[in-house]
C-alpha cells in the first residue's frame, strides 16, 4: 500500500531538506515549493493529501495559501498543517478557521513532525457523520441540549451516545455541534481531534466565540502549560441570563 504525499512549502532551503528527510524516512512521497506561489502551482498539477506550510515566505505567504485553497469548489483539498516560527494565539485561530488541520511552532523535532503527520493522516474526517432520515423539528438542539448537561457532570459516555443521536438527525452540522465534539475529543486527550473540531466550527461560524476560546486556551496550554480560560460549551451567556433573572 503507498505512502501518502505530502507537500513541503517553506522558503528556507534547510528547513525542506529536514523536513523532507523526516519524511521520506517514513516511506512518503514529498514534493518542495519555495513560495505559496510554488505551492499552488504545485497542488494544481497534482494534489496532495497533506501540506506542510510555513506562513511567512515572499510571492504568497502561507495565509494566502490557504485562502486560495479554502476558495477551490468541487474537489478533493489537502490537509494542511501550519508550520511557523511566529506563532500566536490570533494566527492559530485565523488559521484555523481558513481550513488548517494543526498549527506547530519551529523549532519541531523530526520525530514530533512525524508524530504529527502520522495522527493527521490516521484521523477520520470529522465532517460526514452519519445521517438518517427526516427529524422532527427541535431534536438536534435538545440533543446538544443534552450533551452541555452530560459534559458538565463527567459524563463522557453518554454525551458521546448523543452525539451520535445527534449526528443522525441533521444532514449539515454548525459550529455548536463541532464545539461540543471538540470537548467530548478533549476530555479524552485527543488533542489534535479537538483542535481540529475547534477548527472546523471556527471555519463554520467565524463569529461563534466559544470555539475561538477553547481554541485559544489549547493554543496556551500548548505554549504555556496554562490557561485561566474555562472550557466554553456555547450556552454560558444563556446561564448568565437566567442567573440574572433569578437573582432579581
């Protein structure tokens, strides 16, 4: 069975023939592009299942890259990794939600570039859960209902029972959906899923905050080992009301 193909941008010759040593080691097939200009041209010819992209290069930088990639309809786009010296909290989340899979800082060890790759390729798609039939109205949102309350009392096994229930009861998912996904995945330590369900309702709602947050505190949990940001589950601002309320 062939190994899948990946392409290398980065407009520092070294960084390519490291990171292009790391893989090929593994048995990939790995083309180079020195620019995003490259890399485009590169993908047009033939493309590949997984990108390896540095942001800051000349010609078309790595954010140009994958705004170009997120505007391609009809076609099958490559997984994207984000690789970068000039890292941050807003480029994790901007390049998130233009489609990026994983965001890793330089310096990354071969063996953690590897390691990376390997989780990315071996993941199923998050995108196409199963889906049956019609639904009577409201079931998807009291299903996700559900899941806040099950999340919040550790009850790992029954929100992942409802989302599934989910799942079969919506044939196009939102951003609350991949959220909620997102902390089940992260509560199981499957961190690069989370990140990448974060990701995902990022890309679909670029205005639903709580997926930026969690997002933002993996990102300084990453970097940092800490962050005072809570999980967020998308109904806090509907608990402060009701607080508000009940309080008067």
């Amino acid at each position: 069975m062939s190994k899948a193909s990946i392409l290398i941008t980065d407009d520092e010759s070294n960084i390519r023939m490291t990171v292009r040593t790391a893989l090929e080691s593994d048995g990939y097939s790995v083309q180079e592009a020195a620019n995003g200009r490259e890399a485009l041209d590169a993908i047009a010819r033939q493309m590949p299942d997984l990108v390896v992209l540095d942001l800051n290069m000349p010609v078309l930088d790595g954010m140009e890259v994958l705004e170009n990639l997120k505007a391609l309809v009809g076609v099958n786009k490559p997984r994207v990794i984000v690789l970068t010296a000039f890292g941050s909290i807003a480029t994790a989340v901007k390049a998130t939600r233009l489609g990026a899979v994983d965001f890793l800082e330089k310096p990354i060890t071969p063996v953690e570039l590897r390691q990376a790759i390997r989780s990315i390729l071996n993941e199923p798609e998050i995108d196409n859960p199963p889906t049956m039939g019609a639904v009577e109205p409201g079931e998807y949102e009291q299903a996700l209902s559900r899941v806040r309350q099950a999340l919040r009392v550790v009850d790992y096994s029954t929100a992942e029972s409802l989302l599934d229930k989910a799942a079969q009861r919506k044939s196009k998912y939102n951003a609350e959906y991949y959220n909620l996904l997102g902390v089940l995945y992260e509560a199981q330590h499957k961190w690069r899923l989370a990140r990448r369900c974060y990701g995902k309702a990022i890309a679909t709602d670029k205005r639903f905050e709580p997926a930026q947050a969690n997002m933002r505190r993996l990102f300084e949990l990453h970097t940092y080992g800490r962050s005072h940001q809570a999980v967020m589950l998308g109904d806090e601002s509907e608990e402060l009301t009701h607080g508000s309320r009940s309080g008067n």
